[in-house]
C-alpha cells in the first residue's frame, strides 16, 4: 500500500510543482527510470513470492540508479554514452519483461 | 589411465551439482539475466527471517515518492520540449525574414543615397566646359561600371542544378560554374549582367556560402536566371562559342543541368546598389 501511495503522491507532486532538474543531470533521467522500472516489477514479483523486505527494495532501487547513472556518465566521458545508455536499457529491459511474464503468470495463472 | 567405468561415476557425481546442462558460455551474461531477474537478496533476507522494521518504511515511501515524481518530470519534460522546438524554429524563420527585410530597405536606401551623390555631384560640377566634359564621361561609363539602372535587348540563360536530388556535388550548380558563365557573357560582349535580378559590377562576388550561392552576398535560390545585355545579333553567338559557353554545354550534356538560353527584345537591369562612392574631391575654385 505505502509504495503505491508514494508513487501516486510522487507524480501528483511532480506535476503540480513542476521541478527543474539540473542540466547535468538530465541526460540519466530516462535512465534512472528505466532503473527504477526495473526495481519496481522486481520488487512486485519478489512481494508476491512473498519475499519482499523494504530493505532490499530501498538498497537495490538506489544502488541500480546508480550504477546505471553511473555507466552512462563514464560513457559520456570516453565517447560511447549513447551505445552504453542503449546497453543499460536492453539488460534492464530483459529483466522488466522476465519480471513482467513471472508476474502474470502468478496473477492470472496463465 | 582411467577406466571408462571411472569416468562414468565421476560425470554422475556431478551431475545434481549443475542443476542445468551449461548452455553456449558465451552466452552466460545473458542467461543470467533471464534465470536471476529479481535482486538474490529478497530470498537471502527472507530466508535469514529479519524483522522489518519501520525505519526502511520510511525509506521504501521516500523511495516510492522520488520515483513517481521522476516519472511525472520526464513526461512532463517530453511533452513540454515538443512544441519549444516548434517555437524555435518558426522564431528562427522570423529572424531571418525580419533581417532580410531590413537588409532590403537598407539597399533601398543605399540606392536613394547614391541618386542624391549623383545629384549633389551635378549642382556642383555647375556649368563649365569641363563640368560638362565630365558629365558626358560619367554619363557614358556608370552604365557600364553598373552604378546606374539600364534597358535594352539581350539573352536570358535559366541554369538549373541536374534532375533528381543526386548527392554529387558537381550535378548541382556551383559558384564556379556561375563565374565561368559570367566570364563568358562578359567575354561576348555583355555590357551588363544580372543574376536573379542583382546586377553584376567588376566588384561583386559570386560565391558559395554553405549550400546556396550568393551574389554580392545575397543567396540566390534555385533556378537561376541570368539576364545579359548587349549587342542582340552578336550576344548570344559570340557567348556560345567563348569559354562558359562550352563550358555550360558540356555540364548540360554530361551532367544533364538546366541550361537554356533565349533571346530577350528589352529589359531593364537596376543599378548594383553596392556602388558606392569611394573617392570625392572638392571642385578647385
């Protein structure tokens, strides 16, 4: 209940007070999504294995929004940003989806 | 040497240790992905049996929040830099109409200015023999220099880049291409010339700026139209045979541009309003 509460409050924050993100840090937007995504689905599937603990959410979401902002700024400094930015979406996006499958199956039986 | 009974054994051994027969191993990177998609730790830490305390409730709604707002941003900074693009742009066009307007009324008034030189000039040259004798030199020559507008007959050549958007640089017209028309029209007697509509003096450049060409600094656009006067009967003969005439058939026949020359009973070509008076000295008394 509390993350789906946070998330609505989150966008309903985000839309009304309209924050500007600095330009340095604009380019790791899409990619810290796309992280952020990928903990999400991670950590519903884990909550309906019934393992999910708070704890691992919190320190995994922060640790891969990192890492993949982390990725793609050493990208940008050796001229392959793009390429390494594609790389991080294709990894994460294989686990959204196996995720996103192992989810459905529990939730529809199908 | 082993029995291959040994070996038998041994391979069995292993076998429940590797839960899975070893796909390609260069594929492993991928494989794990697929076969680990959730973090380990949510089992490491369920099977270890913690008890979650409220501290990481916190933690998991501040990061619940931030998430939902990063989502909100995004969609909010895609949606919001569409239509800026938009406005870039038509503020661009704008620009560049605003100051070619303004490049326009400045000619204009270039042109207005040098009428006045020209009258303030007469008012004080006055009446003497050799005012007169200058007058009739300087009536004679600003036709030809281009300091003064002039009708007559002449040829028209509409030149074209090649059919077809071809990436080749020589299909297209270069600069080169329009000086070496130019040189020939001069060459066959021209006394004035005229692409699209700015008259040429010996002062102006024809060159090229990026993609278009420019005259007097001015880009031309596609098709060009040069308007020569001269001499109706010799022009256009004596322009075919000199250098830029042979040098347009051959772009026309091997690269297949535009290139078509007519006849023109009368027309009037404006004076090059880049004429301007650089050297003035005061009538002796």
């Amino acid at each position: 209940m509390i993350p789906v509460l946070g998330l609505l409050v989150g966008i309903v924050l985000g839309l009304v007070l309209e924050p500007t993100i600095p330009q340095v840090l604009q380019p790791y937007l899409p990619i810290a999504i796309v992280a952020a995504m990928d903990a999400l689905f991670g950590a519903f599937r884990a909550y309906l294995e019934g393992t999910f603990t708070d704890r691992v959410f919190v320190v995994s979401f922060i640790s891969n929004v990192l890492i993949a902002a982390a990725i793609v700024y050493v990208g940008d400094q050796i001229g392959v940003g793009s390429q390494l930015a594609t790389g991080v979406v294709v990894v994460l996006g294989i686990r959204i989806f196996t995720n996103a499958a192992a989810i459905r199956r529990v939730l529809f039986r199908a | 040497m082993t029995a291959p009974g040994d070996v038998q054994q041994a391979s069995a051994e292993q076998q429940p240790e590797r839960r899975r027969p070893a796909v390609d191993a260069s594929m492993d990177l991928l494989n794990q992905i697929l076969r680990q998609p959730v973090d380990p730790d949510y089992e490491i830490v369920t099977a270890r049996g913690n008890e979650p305390s409220s501290r990481w409730r916190w933690w998991l709604a501040a990061v619940a929040l931030v998430i939902g707002a990063m989502l909100a941003i995004a969609a909010l900074q895609t949606t919001q830099s569409a239509p800026a693009l938009q406005i870039e742009r038509t503020e661009l066009i704008s620009r560049i109409k605003a100051a070619e307007a303004e490049q326009d009324q400045l000619r204009a008034r270039a042109t207005s200015l040098s009428a006045e030189i020209a009258a303030l000039r007469e008012a004080a040259l006055g009446n003497g023999a050799t005012a007169k004798d200058l007058i009739s030199r300087l009536n004679s020559l600003a036709p030809i220099v281009g300091d003064r507008a002039v009708t007559g007959p002449g040829v028209l050549i509409v030149l074209d880049d090649a059919p077809g958007n071809s990436a080749d640089a020589r299909d297209r017209v270069l600069d080169l291409d329009l000086q070496m028309l130019v040189n020939g029209l001069w060459q066959a007697g021209a006394e004035a010339v005229a692409i699209n509509g700015h008259r040429l003096s010996n002062l102006t450049a024809i060159r090229s700026a990026g993609d278009a060409i420019t005259v007097d600094y001015r880009s031309l656009n596609r098709p060009y139209r040069v308007e020569a006067i001269g001499n109706p009967r010799t022009l256009q003969a004596r322009f075919v045979e000199s250098s830029g005439g042979g040098w347009w058939n051959e772009l026309a026949q091997n690269r297949r541009m535009r290139y078509e020359v007519s006849t023109l009973s009368a027309v009037t070509l404006s004076a090059d309003p880049g004429m301007v008076l650089r050297h003035a000295r005061q009538r002796q008394p």
